[in-house]
C-alpha cells in the first residue's frame, strides 16, 4: 500500500477516520447523559416547589389553627408496674396541602388584646378600664373576669371586675377605676385576666403617670398635669385667686403648697385632694418657697410665715410669722415673690419687694434665720425673680425693667451687687408690661404684654444667651405659634420644653408647649370643665 506520509511524518487515513468515529460516539454519549440528566433535574426542582408551597399551607394553617377537615387525635400508653395504660382523645382536625398533612390540636388561646387606655396620669383617671380579647377555640359562655393589682402585693386585687363571657370568640371586660383615696397612685400595675379553662392567666402591664406640673389662677383655678400637653381641672370651691404653687422637692412627702388672695393656703400630697387652711388678719399672699425644711410664703404689707418640716412627726408645723428677726430693716412693703437659692448659693430665702417701704429695699434675703435688706439703684416694684441663665445670676423684672445681680463674695455680709453682663443691651421696654419669666439651661425667658400706645399688638417675648452675640444679649426671637395670642403671663421650662401661658385674640385662655427635639409649638389640651374664657392661670410649677 502506498503511503501518502513518511513513518516519521503523519498518521494513516483510517487511523484518522477510527479516530473521529470513536471520538463522535462519545460525545454522543456524553450528550445523551446529560440530556436526561437536565430532565431529571427539571423533574425534582418541580417537586420541590410543589412540596413547599403545600408545606407553606399547611403552615399557614397550623399559624391560624385552621384545619380543613375535623378529627380526633387518639394516644395509647402501655401501661407498666402499676401504671394504668393511658388513653387519650384530643379534639381537633387535619391540615393538608397535597402530600402533606398534620394535626392541629384544638387549643384554647388569645388571638388578640386591646387595652384602652394603656395608661393614665394620677387625678385624671377614666372612670373604666377596657379590655377587648379576641380568642381561638373557646366555647361560648366561657368566664372572663380581670384583677387590678400592685405587683408588691399580688395577692390582694385593689379592684376586680364583674364575671363576663365570651361569646364567637370574643369578650370586653370593663374594670371601673375608683375613686378618691382608693384611686391607685402612681406607678406600675398588672392587670391579670383569668379565663376559665385555660391554665395561666393573661397578665397586662398599666401604668399611672404622677403629676408633675401643677397650674393655679382665679377663683381657686388648679390645673394638673404630666408632661404639659394635656390638664386635668383640680380646682377648689373657693372664689379666692390663687398665686403661686411649690412642691417641698421630696418624693417621700410629697407636699405641694397654694397660696392667694386673703391668707388662703392649699396644701396636698398629691395634686389632687387639697385642704385648706386661711390665716387670719392676712392680705394676699403672692409666692411662695421651699427650702431647710420650710415653706416660705410672702405677701402683702411685708407678710412673712413659715411652715417647718418635723422630722419626728413626719409633718409640717403651723403657719407662723417670720420677720421679727429682720436686722436693721423695716418689712413693711409687698412682697411679690421669694426663691430659695440652695442649690447654687449660701442656702437663702430671697424675695423680690417693692421698693416703697420704710428702707426703700429692692430685696430681702436670709442670713442665719435674720433678714436683711437690699436697695439697688434702679428701685422698682420688682414682681419676679429667679436664678440661673447663662451667667448663673439672679434676675429680676418689674412692669417696664429687668435687673440682674449676684453675690457680692467680697463684702463681710455676703451681699448683692448689680452685674453688667446681663444688664447691658437690654430692649427698650417703655411700651412693655412684663409678667413672668424664667430661668431656662443657658438662657433667660422673659414674657408679657404689649402696652397702652404700642403699636406692636403682639405679646412680648425675650431671650437672653449667647446666641446673637459673643458676649450675651437680648433678642425677640420669632416664633412661629399655632394660634394667635395677645398676651402671655407665665413662662416655666422642664427637660426640653418651654411652658407659656396666656390669651389668644378671642380672650380664651390658653396653654402651648414647645418641644426642643421636635422643634414646634403645640396647643396643650385643657379639661372642658375649666372656665378657660372667663378665668386666668396666674403661675405654674413643675417638679
């Protein structure tokens, strides 16, 4: 046979031709395979689907308790020694999707709770507690009854409903809230619900917010609240103007104090039940303070009494006067307001007067259970004062003027000096009548109301910080308010909010709030039972 290559140089052509045909049938066999295994695969994935989704059914039935057919569950134990075999039949049905099913027992349980309302701050209490349970497999007529409880003393309800039953599934179990001194103060409770043939009882937390910031105004006006956006109406059946408001700042005693027109004095433990006591031959009485165990109330004519705290008896002393100790001054003009200056000074009582006395004093403060006095150089009828700011001074305000000062640690006797800081830069204040302020974390607050002859109808507001000016100043911020008001007489600040009082251009008296972290005002919700048309708040504590 004729080569067409040499040994050395190629291959034959039948080589080549056995070559591709070997070669050809395994790739066919390769192609074969892997055609049916494509199928195979196919086929599985497809199962696998179908085997999930009946499993998701049958899932979501056992999540609902739904079967689609009812059946019974039947369970033998052989019994050993002496045991007894035990039977048992459990009610209930079979879920199934497909190739899958299960049983579902028929279990009693809650689908859903609804408590209304969740809380309630002390004094402002609903007259019910509801609760709305919305059940799975429990027969109609079932009992339903709930415990008010205070968790230090479980085993003694502080009040229980009446019996209820469930009826399709459902119940509303009303628990009236008592009142008076049974109403439950404030603090976490549970609410157990016991429903009959179910072994563990529903337990739901409640809570009762205290009362934090009291209001009071004309004609025996007390206004409570939590957190200053919505009030409960407190008042008094008295026609006497009330003041001011303080709270001894001991939760353990938990004294606040009133004081107004004609000598009245109001004291309570808890912002809602109030006694009343009037001292006799005493005009009106227009602040009061705490301080050394004692309240502080200052008034009219140079009145002065105190109450002192007895550590024994757990109670506080009468009313007595307090200004036979004064040192070389004459007491004898209004006193307008008074704050105890503890917790940043030298432990004084220092009040705000008008300077018309005997001794023209703009001040008197305590110095080891004496007054003494103080006369600035701007002498007015001071009507506020408080401390703080950025300067951590005294402020005071009168109708048309502000002043501040502070210690004088270089003098023998402690005195007060004026301070230039605060005083520099102040607005024009002629067309003004100030009515309040406070002394707010690095800033001062100042409010009040335009005067006769103004033409800025707008009631008055003013900060000073460092906001504007390296050095502090003065400045009318603009607010953006969510009604229109023409006047505000009373100003406070508590954890971020800013409290202002006054009335809107229909002359209704109204409470805003403004929230730092949100960064608006709001219109605080006042009881309906308050005269709000007709009646002032006069000053507002928070504690």
């Amino acid at each position: 046979m004729r080569r067409i290559f040499s040994q050395e140089e190629g291959i034959t052509i039948i080589e080549l031709l056995v070559s591709v045909t070997v070669l050809s049938i395994i790739v066919i066999s390769f192609a074969t395979a892997f055609g049916y295994s494509a199928k195979i695969l196919k086929k599985v994935h497809q199962e696998n689907q179908a085997i999930h989704k009946d499993q998701e059914a049958v899932e979501n039935n056992l999540s609902i308790n739904k079967p689609q057919l009812s059946d019974q569950l039947k369970l033998s134990f052989v019994g050993t020694g002496e045991k007894e075999a035990l039977n048992l039949d459990i009610d209930g049905g079979v879920a199934y999707s497909g190739d899958i099913s299960t049983f579902i027992a028929e279990v009693p349980y809650v689908e859903s709770v609804e408590l209304t309302p969740e809380l309630h701050v002390y004094g402002d209490e609903p007259n019910q507690i509801k609760i709305k349970l919305t059940t799975k497999s429990l027969e109609d007529g079932t009992d339903v009854t709930a415990d008010f409880i205070d968790p230090e003393d479980p085993d003694n309800p502080l009040f229980s409903s009446t019996t209820y039953t469930i009826e399709d599934n459902e119940v509303t179990i009303s628990l009236s809230i008592p009142t008076g001194n049974s109403r439950p103060k404030d603090g976490v409770y549970t609410i157990v619900v016991d429903i009959k043939d179910m072994d563990t009882p529903l337990e739901l937390g409640y809570l009762v917010n205290p009362i934090r910031m009291v209001a009071v105004g004309e004609k025996g006006s007390i206004l409570t609240s939590y957190n200053g956006d919505k009030w409960a109406d407190q008042s008094q059946a008295t026609n006497k103007d009330l003041n001011d408001v303080i709270w001894d700042g001991d939760r353990a005693k938990k004294q606040f104090v009133v004081v107004g027109e004609d000598g009245i004095i109001l004291t309570s433990e808890n912002g809602v039940d109030w006694e009343e006591e009037n001292l006799e031959d005493v005009g009106d009485l227009e602040a009061v303070a705490y301080g050394n165990d004692r309240f502080v109330a200052v008034g009219e004519a140079g009145a002065i009494y105190s109450s002192t705290y007895n550590k024994f008896t757990k109670d506080y002393s009468g009313w007595t006067p307090w200004k036979d100790t004064a040192l070389g001054v004459t007491i004898d003009c209004d006193l307008n307001d008074i704050i105890f200056d503890g917790p940043w000074g030298n432990n004084r009582f220092v009040i705000a007067a008008d300077s018309s006395g005997e001794n023209n004093n703009d001040l008197f403060y305590t110095e080891e259970d004496k007054w003494r006095g103080k006369t600035f150089s701007q002498q007015q009828d001071w009507i506020n004062i408080d401390y703080g700011g950025p300067e951590d001074e005294f402020l005071l305000i009168a109708d048309k003027q502000m002043m501040a000062f502070d210690y004088d640690l270089e003098a023998d006797d402690f005195s007060y000096n004026q301070t230039e800081t605060v005083n520099s830069n102040q607005p024009d204040l002629e067309k003004h009548n100030l009515q309040d302020m406070t002394a707010l974390d690095g800033a001062y607050l100042v409010v009040g109301v335009y005067a006769e002859g103004d033409d800025d109808q707008s009631p008055k507001i003013y900060y000073y910080n460092y906001e504007n000016n390296d050095n502090g100043s003065w400045w009318e911020p603009s607010l953006s308010l969510p009604l229109n008001m023409t006047n505000f007489n009373l100003v406070n600040w508590y954890n971020q909010q800013q409290i202002m009082g006054g009335l809107d251009d229909n002359d209704k008296y109204q409470i805003l709030i403004y929230n730092n972290q949100i960064g608006n005002w709001s219109i605080a919700k006042i009881d309906e039972s308050f005269d709000a048309d007709n009646l002032s708040i006069n000053n507002l504590f928070i504690k």
